[in-house]
C-alpha cells in the first residue's frame, strides 16, 4: 500500500469553532502525477477490472479521477467497466453517469464506446448472488451481543464476469459506519437489501451520535467481515476531499488498507470542533441532496452539537421528496427516536430495518416513555414538502422563502450557527464543552 497525504501547519484561530489544521490540496496535475506512480499497473495487467464508484450524492472529482484512471488502466486490461455503487439510490441514466464521470456525449460515442456503464440494482434478486452467510454467532459477536441473526450476504453478480474489483471512492465521517468508503462500496453499494438492512439497524441500535467518525466499529466490522466473502481480487483507491472538490490525500491498496489511512486523513480534515453547542442550526442542504434521503445527512453531521431543546434547520430549497424510493414507508411510519421502534417491535416488524434506521437517524436522539416521545431536539424541513406533509411525518416546518440564510451568519457567540454546505464536514464537541 501506498500514501499520500497533504499536511500544512496549522493557523487555528481562537474562536467558537475550530477547524482542524490548514491542509494544502492537490493540483490536477499532482494528482494525475501521484496516481501514475503509485497506483500498481502489475495489479491489472491482463485482467478485467470492474470500476465501483459513487453517485451524485458524494464530493469527489471523479471525472479526472476517471480520466486518468482509464488512461493508465485501458492499455493493459482485457476489459474494464463502471458500476456505481447506488446502495437503495434511484438508477440513473446513461447520460448522468457519464455527466458523473466527465464524459462528453461525443466522447461516449467515440472513446468510451467499450465501456460497460451500470446502475446496481439492489432490488431485483436475478441481479445479485449470495456469497454465503454471517452466521448468528458472527453477528452476535460483531454487535457485541445487540443482535444474534443468520444474515445473507449477497452483491450484484456482475462482479463474478471480473477479475479485478477496483474501488474509487472519498472517505467521510459516516453515521451508520463511522467513516465511509473502502468495502462500503460494496456493502451496502452494491449488495443485497438484507446486509443493508442488517447493519444499518446496527448503527441505528447504536446511534448515530455515538458512531459518527469512529474509526472501529461494529458495523465496520461487518462490511469488511462481509467483503471477505467476495471470490474476486479488490483493491481500492480512497481519497480525502475538500469542499471545492480538491483532494488532500490519497492512498491505495486493498480496500482494508487504503481506507485505514484515508479515515485518519478524514478525522484531521472533516471534522470541527466546537467549544458549546448550539440552540439553533441552520444547516444548508447542497443541490446533490435531492431528497431526504439523503439531505438527512445536515442533520447527522451536526447533531451532536445541537443544544438539548435546540432547533436544527435543514434548510434545501430545492428538495420536494422525502424518498424517491422508500418515501411511501416513510411516510407511514414518520421520523421518531430510536426508542420509538424498539420498545414497539411488532408495530413495525414489516418496514426494513433500513427505512427504520433512516428514520431515527434523521429524528436524533431522545426517549420514548409509557407512550410519549421525547426527542432532543426539533428538527424543520424548509423545503418544498408541503407543512402538512412535514407534520404527517412529525417533522417541523418552515416556509424557505422566509428564511434569510445570511442573518444566521457571524453569531455563534449567541449560540446560532450556519453551515453552508452540510452533510460531509462532522461537527463536534470539544471534551468538556457543552
């Protein structure tokens, strides 16, 4: 395995929030220059290699990643293609996947007219195959004793046509998993529901304050317990990225290794730490956030630094859908604690486990007694979905049109902060601070 990491001296200010140290990124052709050395050719050569890569719904600047990837990686294979690694995302159309990877309609038609582009399909069984099986006393033993099931471990069977499983993908903090990245592409990416719905529970058991940019987890242990089951040769190459798109560090090797170094890039890059939470959190959805689903992350990200009783604003004036996917069983279950569903079990036994970890995640933390939720704290949609929709799923509401973003900003001393871009940077409490 390889690294590199970009680390430049710290100019920390004494302010409310701390950012971690300046990191200097990446140019363009650094990064094409430190690929072209440091990613192994003899890894490839000779061999089909199947491409696995994130959505629209990751920061990553995956078209020169791409380009100078398929440059040094098309001569000497047999074949190499791409499958994205949607987990339960909607499809996408040929053209977005090749807007995602930088390809030009003309280019499709004239360079890449060999490359294999597909959608994972999680929900279609003649697309996947089981692997085999994590066994009630593995599950057991990895939760440490929160569960005790026989678990089907399956992925999409494409991955059985390739010699080589090549992930390229960011590391994050993560809410179900710790950090994201490594073998998460293909657990949940591109995996059968019931792993997915498996761990996801799991973290949701947990809670997302308590896993969110931990290294070693449970669930991290079984999406790499799990991966070991895959009859092919993977590799990986993780990258750390900041919020315009630049990189400050990448490494490559196996997908246990190359993300091992990449999250501790993440956990000095991605993570702020502040001196006293906060009443109130406007925290600002990006336009890759196209339904709740996903925007839920402005929530877990800044979670653990809303006051108890405070509000936190997920504020995407661009969104009209809870999910696109799963938005009916959300809506009839609503957003709730944790507490809600478990003291409740057979009131949801036919939901997925999924859709239930999404709901608390999104919810946070609180209680739920003798009947009674107590959630911590109020979360608001100022969305397109309608207050009466908001309230169905006990979620509360503001109209975005009144809302003046830059009157949040400057005033964290009065416990109100505003976060431009939420849902990739973790915000944290300083030991001590409260």
């Amino acid at each position: 395995m390889v690294l590199f990491v970009v680390l430049g001296s710290s100019d920390v200010e004494n302010t409310a929030i701390t950012t971690t140290p300046s990191h200097p990124t990446l140019s363009e052709d650094a990064v094409r220059e430190w690929i072209a050395a440091h990613v192994k050719i003899e890894d490839f050569v000779g061999k089909k290699v199947l491409l696995i890569v994130p959505d629209f719904t990751r920061t990553a600047p995956m078209p020169l990643l791409f380009d100078t990837l398929h440059r040094l990686l098309k001569p000497v294979t047999v074949q190499l293609d791409v499958i994205f690694a949607l987990g339960t995302h909607p499809p996408m159309s040929e053209q977005q996947m090749c807007g995602i990877l930088g390809i030009s309609p003309e280019e499709r038609q004239r360079l890449f007219f060999q490359l294999g582009l597909f959608n994972h399909e999680w929900d279609r069984e003649e697309s996947l195959t089981q692997l085999g099986v994590l066994t009630p006393e593995e599950t057991y033993e990895i939760s440490g004793g929160l569960m005790s099931e026989e678990v089907p471990v399956k992925i999409n069977k494409r991955v059985l046509d390739y010699d080589m499983l090549f992930v390229v993908g960011p590391v994050f903090p993560h809410e179900v998993v710790g950090f994201s990245g490594g073998n998460k592409y293909f657990f949940p990416g591109i995996s059968g529901p019931e792993l997915l719905n498996y761990f996801h529970w799991l973290g949701a058991l947990i809670t997302n304050a308590s896993i969110i940019g931990v290294k070693d987890t449970p669930v991290r242990r079984v999406v790499d317990r799990a991966a070991k089951l895959i009859p092919r040769e993977r590799r990986a190459l993780t990258f750390v990225v900041s919020p315009d798109c630049k990189l400050y560090g990448l490494a490559y090797g196996t997908p246990e290794e190359a993300w091992h170094v990449a999250a501790d890039i993440s956990s000095q890059t991605h993570i702020k730490w502040c001196d006293h939470s906060y009443r109130q959190v406007l925290s600002c959805a990006p336009l890759m956030y196209d339904e709740l689903w996903v925007a839920g992350k402005c929530m877990y990200k800044l979670e653990p630094v809303v006051a108890d009783g405070g509000e936190l604003i997920i504020y995407a004036p661009h969104l009209s859908e809870i999910s696109i996917t799963h938005g009916n069983l959300i809506r009839e279950i609503g957003y709730h604690v944790r507490d809600y569903f478990v003291k409740q079990p057979g009131k949801f036994s036919h939901i997925p486990r999924g859709v239930l970890a999404h709901s608390t995640h999104v919810r946070g933390g609180g209680r739920f007694e003798e009947g009674v939720e107590y959630p911590r704290v109020q979360v608001t949609l100022a969305s397109q979905i309608p207050p009466e929709v908001c309230a169905e799923i006990s979620l509360g509401y503001r109209d975005p049109d009144s809302i003046d973003v830059e009157s949040f900003a400057n005033r964290e001393d009065e416990g109100v902060l505003l976060v431009r871009k939420a849902g990739e940077h973790l915000y944290r409490l300083k030991p001590g601070a409260v």
